[in-house]
C-alpha cells in the first residue's frame, strides 16, 4: 500500500484516464490525457465533456495552472497540500489502524496485469474502497470507492498508460493568456486548541465521533464575508467536516433538494447527493453544518453531540 501512494512521485507516464462521480440522480464524467513526470509535474488535457475539450490543468509541485481556452485565461493558484508529505504519513498510519487490505483476484487494466487490493473498515466489515495497482510498479491504474449502502460512488481508471520519460516542455505554461489569480489553498493547521481560541466566538464540538475517526486538522476562513471555524475528522479514508459561525451565514443548498428534520428540539436541513451528507442547524446563538461520506443518521448522532 505505501508503494502504492508513492508510486506517483516516482514514476513519469502518459495516459488516459476516465472518471465519473456518481450523484443520487445523475453521473459527472470527465476523460482526459495525462502527463507526468517524477516527482511533481502533472499536465491533465481534457478530452470530454464537450464543454470541457481543449482546457488543460498543469501541477508544478504546489503551484496549479488552469488553462481556460475559451476564455483565453490562465487560474493561478497555491495548493499547499499537494506537497504535505507529513500529512500523508499521519494519514496513512489512521488509514492502517482503522482498514484492512483485503487480496482479491488479480485482474487487467489498460492492458496490464493488476493486483486487486480492497479496503475493509475493522468496525463496519464494509468494502469502502477497490484498488488495481500496477504488478510491476503498484501504480494505482483503478479505483472504486463504495458508499455505505455498497453501490459505486466514484471510479478512477486507466484506459491506457505507458512509462516513459517526459520533456519537461510540457509543463511550461503558455503564453498569450490572461493571468487571474484564483484561490490559495493552504494546510490547515493541527492546532486545534489555538484555532478554537482565536475563533472569535465559544466555538463547539462533538463530543461523539464513528469509531475510527479523530480530529486531524482545521482552519479559520471567510465564508461570505462571516468568520468561519472548519474542523475535520477523519479515520484514514473518510472525512467529516464541522462548520460554525457565530452571524448566521446561511449554507447554500439552492441546487439541492432541501429536506426538514428535527436535531433533538431544533429544527435542521439536509441534503444528499450520492455518498455524501450535509446537515446544516443552529442552536440560537451559532450556527452549524456538517458534512461528510456518512449516513444521515451518522451525522446526527455526531450534531446532536455537539
């Protein structure tokens, strides 16, 4: 499995990849080209969906470029994460206490032999994530995660990969396009106490949590002009995510289909769209929503704990 993840940073291919998201009503696919070359330079080129053909993102270690053809713009934007070699080790170490790597038979993809590895959670018995990986380089080549219920929530795969050096031409990016600078994304920070203190309100939290998942990290944001306090939680493979706020930002469901309910005494909405769930009340004095890979009656439990 550690083969597996680092693989990326030590190999330089081509290929073609599809993936496709599945929704509680529709499916979101994407094909595209990619290019890459150990340890940090990735060009994905966008064959499909029509609306998409021609644009391209380009990775440069924590810096994404995205080619916007048809507005002739170029997105310039810092990913911290993309680098967090610690995060990673942290993630991988809760990833092997709360699953179990399960062999299943082998398998092809993109014409080459496959090792197939399932991902079983100790607490649940349930499959959440299928794995080919390359025999010869443990290349991740597909991936199925799965939801709660056991249907396919999203698969990555390979149609075709070849390893081969890779100019670092590629990577350059063009010329004769607009430059907007798009959102920095950095680490959020593991110091929850410190975020908590400085949050500007009492801010609160779940007192309980699924087996398996711990607080990893958080960080403060503007959401609409209204501070913020994101905590997340995580046990390896799936996340949660708590946001409060002390103004009453509302969350934006006006492209869901909304859903009332009752958390304890207080009046609450929900959304769902394919594996994951938002929650969204307010206790009278902040206000909260919860977001995560769980069931509603998951997030519940963890709402009404907080």
């Amino acid at each position: 499995m550690r083969q597996a993840v680092l693989a990326y940073s030590q190999l330089s291919y081509v290929g073609q990849i599809q993936n496709v998201d599945f929704g509680t009503n529709r499916a979101d696919a994407v094909l595209f080209r990619v290019e890459h070359r150990a340890p940090d330079l990735t060009r994905r080129w966008y064959l499909a969906p029509e609306a998409l053909y021609g644009d391209s993102i380009i990775s440069r270690g924590t810096m994404e470029y995205d080619i916007d053809v048809h507005r002739n713009r170029v997105v310039v934007a810092r990913n911290d994460a993309l680098d967090d070699q610690i995060a990673f080790d942290d993630n991988f170490g809760l990833l092997l206490r709360n699953y179990k790597a399960v062999l299943a038979p082998d398998t092809s993809v993109a014409g080459r032999r496959a090792f197939q590895v399932l991902l079983v959670n100790k607490y649940t018995g349930e499959t959440v994530i299928r794995l080919s990986l390359d025999a010869q380089t443990k290349l991740v080549l597909e991936k199925d995660r799965f939801g709660s219920n056991g249907t396919v929530t999203s698969q990555m795969r390979f149609e075709q990969i070849r390893y081969t050096a890779v100019p670092t031409q590629v990577f350059d990016v063009p010329t004769g396009f607009t430059r907007v600078h798009g959102q920095d994304e950095g680490l959020p920070s593991n110091d929850l106490q410190a975020l908590v203190k400085t949050a500007g309100f009492r801010a609160l939290g779940p007192k309980y949590l699924p087996d398996g998942f711990l607080p990893i990290a958080g960080e403060l944001t503007d959401v609409k002009g209204v501070r913020t306090l994101h905590l997340m939680y995580s046990d390896g493979l799936r996340t949660v995510s708590l946001f409060e706020n002390a103004r009453g930002a509302a969350v934006d469901m006006s492209h869901y289909t909304v859903h009332s309910t009752k958390l304890q005494s207080r009046d609450a909405q929900y959304v769902q769209d394919g594996p994951t769930t938002l929650l969204a009340w307010s206790d009278g004095v902040l206000h909260f929503a919860l977001v995560g890979e769980l069931t509603l009656g998951e997030l519940m439990r963890i709402g009404a704990s907080v």
